[in-house]
C-alpha cells in the first residue's frame, strides 16, 4: 500500500508542496491526527475530505482543530479498527462561485431560478497506511494552545535542520 513518509513534501500545482509533519492513530477513539504544512504562494480556504480503504464508500468526518501559516492540525474521526490505508485528499476552495441557470440546463422548467455551485479544486491527496502509522493510547482532546506549542515545536525542528 501506498504510504506518504512524515516529512516528505508533495508537489502540487506547481505553486507549493504539502508536507505530513505528524501523523498519530489512537484506537481508542478511533481517530487519526494529522499536522500537514502546506507551502502555498495563495491564501485560499482549505478544505478536506477522507476515505479508508476498508469502507471507501464512506467520507469519514474531518475536523479542523488548529490552524496558523501554513500549518494545519486536523482529526479524522470514525475510523474504523482495520481502516488498512486513508485517502487523504485536500482542496482549494475559490472565494468565487459559479452561477448556473437552472433553465438554460432544463428547458421545460417553468420557474426562473439560479443555483451557487461551489468551485473547488484538488491540492493533493496524501496516503497513510495502517501499519506504518504510529499508534497512541488514551487520548484525549487537546486545547488550541497544546496544538500551537505543537506547531511551534515542528517549525523549531525545521529551522534546526536548515
């Protein structure tokens, strides 16, 4: 199975990369933690999707639990015990919204009407496979503060290594 290194950059739209800077399972809750910096020359909204492979039908719940430049600390939730490998994919939202006209699609239409069509695109999709993932027992939700000293944490480390 296909399994995204932490600290391995991803190339996306020739514009930046995404890197996994944390990636932690904790079967006790049946979530996954993820802190992802993404290098991006635009400030679009970000937004995310997850599947697993053992249930790939389903779109698991993914959370947003802190954010700061660049840096994104998510929580996919309702993982399943044996998820096998997670499809993580992320998408630039576009401030702009499409507007479509109902009738110009379907001519028998009677009434003028209008629909707002979101317009996103695919960043990247990063993969995480079960049994190269690290595992922690007991966790509980941390606070917006624990998850900046996390953020500032791995930018220290990555000013070291530079």
């Amino acid at each position: 199975m296909y399994h995204i290194k932490t600290y391995e950059a991803v190339s996306f739209n020739i514009t930046g990369t995404v890197t996994i800077e944390n990636r932690v399972y904790h079967p006790a809750n049946g979530s996954l933690d993820m802190v992802i910096k993404m290098d991006q020359t635009d400030e679009e909204e970000v937004s995310f999707v997850a599947q697993e492979k053992a249930n790939p039908n389903i779109k698991l719940p993914v959370h947003l639990l802190y954010e700061d430049d660049g840096y994104y600390v998510v929580r996919v939730s309702d993982v399943s015990s044996n998820w096998e490998a997670l499809a993580f994919d992320l998408y630039q939202e576009n401030e702009e919204k499409e507007t479509v006209n109902v009738d110009d699609v379907t001519s028998d239409s009677e009434t003028d009407s209008t629909e707002e069509i979101d317009a996103h695109a695919l960043i990247a999709t990063l993969y995480s496979d079960q049994r190269k993932t690290k595992s922690e027992e007991g966790k509980e939700t941390k606070s917006k503060q624990d998850y900046a000293l996390l953020v500032n944490d791995l930018e220290k480390q990555f000013v070291k290594k530079k």
